[in-house]
C-alpha cells in the first residue's frame, strides 16, 4: 500500500503551507458556498483577505456590495452581457474617486480569475463549468479549496495528472469529516470510509410513493439550506453518488471499501473504520462555514467557524441501510466510477440535464435516474482514462446532454399518457 501514489487529498500533507494572512480567491462568490465564505473571511481579517471574486452573473448587486465590503481588486462574471449592470451596481457601492475593483467577463473569467496571484482559491461553482477553473488553480501551483465536486468527477485523471501531493483541501462537509478523520492514522490503517446521508426530504418512502412528488416536494429539504439543483441532487441522493465517486478519487481507497448510510440528523457528517476496528466520526451541527474554514485554513483551525454542540441537551443520532431500490443513484454512481474515462462525466451531464428537465416541469421525479441510467447505458464503453483529455469530456457532456433531453422528452411523453 505505501507503494501506491499519494491521494489527492492527504491530511497528512499540506502544499506550500504559509504563514500569516492567506490571500484567497473565491469563485462562486454569490452562491451557497461563496456567501458563506466571506462570512468567514470578514470575521477573521486576521486571516484571510479575499482578493478576487467570481459569479454567474444572475444577482449583479449582490456581486458588487461583496466586492465593497471585502476591497478586492477583481470580479469576474460569466455572462458578458451584465457588465453594464455591475459597472452600474459597483458605481452605487464605491463612493466617488474610489478605486473601483477590475472587471473580467466572458466563460474564461472564472478560469483566468484562478490562476491569478493568491495563496487558495475556493471552488464553489455548481456544476461541471468548474473543471476548467480547477485545472486552472492546480496548474498555476495555488491551493485549491474544492467545493465543486463536479470538476473532480468529470475531470478526474486530469485533475489527479496536475495535483501536488496535500494540494486539494475538500469542502464538502462529507469530505472535510473524512479529511479530519483519515489524520488519526495511515492509510495502511484504512478500512473502510463510510459517508453519511441525511436522506433527503423522501428518505423511507418507496420508489412507488415517489412516483408523484412535486418540485416544492423535492425542495424542501430537512436538514440543508442549498441552491435548486444541488438540493434535488440530494433528493434523488446523486449527490451522494458523486461523492463516493469523489470519495474514490481524493483518498485513492477502492469503491468496494466506501459505504453510504443513511443519518437523517446530519451531526456526523462521514466516518473512517480503521482496521484494529475503530471508527472515527466527525460531528458537527449542519453548518458549512465549519467545511469551508477547513478548505481555506488547515492545517490551522479557524476559531469560531461555526456552532459546537450543547451537550447538555439530550439528542437522539440514527443511522440506517440505503434504500438502493428506491434511490439506485449511488449503485449507479459506483458503475460508471469504476468505468472511469468519460462515464463519470456522461452521468454527471445527463443528470443536470434532467434535474433541469423536473425543475421545469417536464420531468417525473422518478424519470431522473431512470433516463441518466438509459444514457448511462446508452454511452457503453467510455474513452481510456489513461488518455482522457478535456476535449474528450466536452465532447461527452454534449453527447449525453443532448441524449438526456431527448430520453426525458419521450419519459415525460409516455407519463403523460
């Protein structure tokens, strides 16, 4: 086993490790994630200052009174067409004669924006659109605080082809526990990881009682407050597929040896079983400001990122087996992780397509997995990981996009009927 290259992820090991103030880029500034993270940085000035910020472009105004507030010298926006906006918005936050931040627009902002000078950059974009921006950040030699799972399962030999050894610190909160958890020993002392799943807003209900759940349904999730698509993600658990997938890649341990159960509390957030037959968990109150300190200070611990327990009130912590019948996206996830080349990328591009597809309307919540399972199938045998290159995941995303619009249209047809 110590023959074997280091993970992507090793708690053990930390790139470039620095001193002092980091400097940190956050790409995804307006999201979830992004809001979340300068919250952090604004009440540590002591230890991060935040020097460039990116977004999609949907919420302008506030893009600009984040730029104000944390003084960074670029923000970048993806779709060209709201420059005017955000001059005009950044024209209302700055008062007059003050040095006003540089603009980036365009597809390639984030990516440019990645590799400009910092300490960290913090990938907090939703979707498979953050795979050039992590290539970007690795190859440019930053520290990169990965919150986009995606770019890591669609790019995955390329990714680890460009990683230093400690380079990617995980945000994920699942991957930030097993982070903490794999420091208590070696990886020869590895037995099993084990991820944990609230199980969304569906957990206990058969596949036939999902049958008819709406998009307010699918939404509403018990435990996390996230963004549209990630929150469906998690109530179909693809969310979950992919992360054992992630798991697979960032710490190099067999998909064999990576279970899923389902905890509806979400204190413990994922454990590691070592082989003399300890298991570590680490728990915390569902809050991401925790992850997300652990991405952008370890080895250090940031004071105060988020709520402890109390634990002098009593609570009840339940764990329980998936339901692979009625949520068969983890079993799916595990098949085209083990297909590696271009099967992660397919499923991956096929689902947002149809999470797309139900959001609108157009789609029966049980119609997801089955149409990204039929273009799964549809792909067959993917292109070498060995020779994957980024042409090769475009090339497959488009494919199976345009396959999961049309196989959804037909299910939606058919359930019409």
């Amino acid at each position: 086993m110590s023959d074997r290259p280091a993970p992507l992820a090793d708690p053990h090991l930390l790139f470039d490790p620095a001193a002092g103030r980091r400097d940190i880029v956050i790409l995804g500034s307006t999201g979830s994630i992004g809001t979340q993270a300068i919250d952090l940085a604004l009440r540590h000035p002591d230890r991060f200052r935040v020097t460039a910020l990116s977004a999609a472009g949907g919420k302008v105004a506030l893009l600009a009174e984040q730029a104000r507030l944390l003084r960074v010298n670029t923000v970048a926006v993806a779709r060209e067409d709201v420059v005017p906006a955000l001059k005009e918005a950044l024209n209302a936050q700055y008062a007059p004669g003050e040095p006003m931040p540089e603009i980036l627009a365009g597809p390639d902002a984030a990516t440019e924006l990645a590799a400009s000078p910092c300490h960290t950059v913090l990938n907090g974009i939703t979707g498979s659109i953050g795979l050039a921006p992590t290539l970007a950040a690795l190859r440019a030699g930053r520290t990169l605080a990965l919150a986009n799972k995606e770019s890591l399962i669609v790019g995955g030999p390329l990714v680890k082809a460009l990683a230093k050894p400690g380079q990617i610190i995980p945000v994920d909160s699942e991957h930030a526990a097993l982070f903490q958890a794999l420091a208590a020993g070696t990886r020869a002392d590895v037995s099993k990881l084990v991820v944990t799943a609230s199980g969304g807003p569906f957990r206990g209900r058969t596949r036939a009682e999902l049958a008819g759940v709406t998009v307010e349904d699918a939404l509403a999730h018990p435990t996390w407050a996230m963004g549209p698509v990630i929150t469906i993600n998690s109530a179909t658990l693809v969310n979950k597929g992919l992360e054992v997938i992630e798991a697979h890649l960032l710490y190099d341990i067999p998909f064999e040896r990576i279970e899923v159960v389902v905890h509806p509390q979400s204190y413990v957030h994922s454990m590691v079983e070592f082989t003399d037959g300890s298991t570590l968990a680490q728990a915390t109150p569902p809050d991401m400001r925790g992850p997300i300190a652990i991405g952008l200070g370890w080895p250090e611990r940031i004071p105060g990122a988020a709520p402890a327990f109390d634990w002098t009130k009593a609570s009840t912590w339940e764990f329980f087996p998936l339901d692979t019948e009625a949520f068969p996206a983890v079993d799916l996830a595990r098949r085209v992780g083990t297909l590696g080349g271009t099967a992660p990328a397919v499923f991956n591009a096929a689902n947002e397509e149809c999470v797309e597809a139900f959001l609108a309307g157009r789609l029966p919540f049980t119609a997801i997995m089955d149409t990204v399972s039929a273009v799964v199938d549809e792909h067959g045998t993917p292109a070498a990981g060995t020779s994957l290159t980024v042409a090769d995941v475009l090339e497959a995303e488009t494919w199976a996009r345009a396959r999961a619009r049309e196989t959804a249209a037909r299910a939606a047809v058919e359930a019409r009927a």
